[in-house]
C-alpha cells in the first residue's frame, strides 16, 4: 500500500494565542485543545472568538467529564472532534454524536498485551475515529511509542489516527507503517519547548518531510 502523504496532521495540546496562529500556518488538519484540568496542557479559559484556528479542524479532549459540561464547552470553543480518553462508554460517545459532534475515542495500547479487539469493536457504530496510545498510569500521553505493529490486529472500518511519543526522528517509520483504516498522526510532546507551547521550527521540518 503506498504511503498517503495527505495524511491528516493533528497537532495537540494547544492552548497560547500566539503559538496557536503560528500553528495554524503549517500544514496542519486538526488542532486539539485539552479540557481535562488536571493536564498540564489544560485550555483552563476558553478561546476568545478572534483567536479560534478556523484553518483547522477543532477537537476538544476530554477526560469521563459529565456530557453537559463537554457540550457546553465544546460549543463554547466551536469545537467539532470531541476526543474522549477516559472510560466513557459506548452509550456516551452515541449521544455526542446524536448531538451533532464527531467524536473520536482513544485507546491505550500496551505492547506487552495484546490488543484490545473486543473493547474496540464494541465502540464501532458510536465513533467517527478511533486514536490509539501508549498506555499510562493515568490519562493522557506518555511521550512513549507501543508496538505499531499490534494494530494488525484491528480489523475494524472505523478510521484511526496514531498517537504516542512520535518525535521528529519518526518520518521513515511512519511512512513505513501501512493499514487500511490509518488516517493520521497525533503530535503533542516531542515537539513542545514547553507543555502547550510547540516549536513550530521542529513542526514545520517534520511536516514538510511527510509530506514529501
């Protein structure tokens, strides 16, 4: 299978003005803006109107928070993705979607097991996207890859974006990685100067060279 050099560009943990629209002008698809409070990426005011990336798409992350609270700050921060990464429940993701969002459920993938099929199907006909991680401690990214390859076990139709510890050094295996559903990358921590602030030089080179 050839590598899809449209593939979608989500850049996540947003949350400064300036660094937002320098962002902005990449050659990035989607922007994640995290509403758990206890990240240190946390978006604890919500964007003003003038300073919402229109260019991109906006998901909104959110961790087993209550679904009246992730409504009203989705349409608060016009977002469009809600990303839940907690333990909500196919129920939940059905009634955001029912709301009108798009929702995106991730999932934490631990390379010394195998991969979770039957937790993952059940979420099949509630979900938009589906984004895989490294598993943690708690919630939220590690800085850390799983093994890729155990995603040759998901043989679901719902597409996925790949997350976990990508770095700059990334763009041959990435380019390297081949599956039906696989539809973009999830870039947060290797690319930061500091948490929620990205080093758009890093961003700018990294893209460009996927993109190629």
């Amino acid at each position: 299978m050839a590598f899809n050099k449209n593939l979608v560009i989500k850049v996540c943990g947003m949350r400064d003005e300036e660094n937002i629209r320098a962002v902005e002008q990449l050659d990035v698809d989607w922007m994640g803006f995290v509403f758990y409070p206890e990240s240190p990426r946390y978006m604890a005011q919500p964007l003003g109107f003038k300073n919402f990336p229109f260019d991109v798409k906006r998901v909104g992350v959110f961790v087993n928070e209550q679904k009246d609270i992730v409504r009203k700050t989705s349409l608060k921060n016009l977002i469009q993705v809600i990303q839940l990464h907690g333990s909500e429940l196919p129920s939940y993701c059905r009634v955001l979607q029912l709301d009108g969002f798009e929702v995106m459920k991730a999932f934490s993938i631990d390379s010394e097991r195998r991969f979770p099929v039957k937790k993952v199907r059940l979420y099949e006909k509630c979900c938009d996207y589906f984004l895989f991680d490294t598993r943690t401690s708690g919630y939220g990214g590690s800085g850390r890859k799983f093994d890729w390859d155990m995603l040759s076990d998901y043989r679901g139709d719902v597409p996925f974006l790949l997350s976990g510890g990508i770095s700059p050094d990334d763009v041959e295996a990435i380019k390297a990685f081949s599956h039906p559903m696989f539809m973009g990358i999830d870039l947060n921590s290797c690319f930061e100067i500091s948490p929620g602030y990205k080093d758009t030089a890093l961003l700018q080179s990294f893209i460009e060279e996927i993109r190629k």
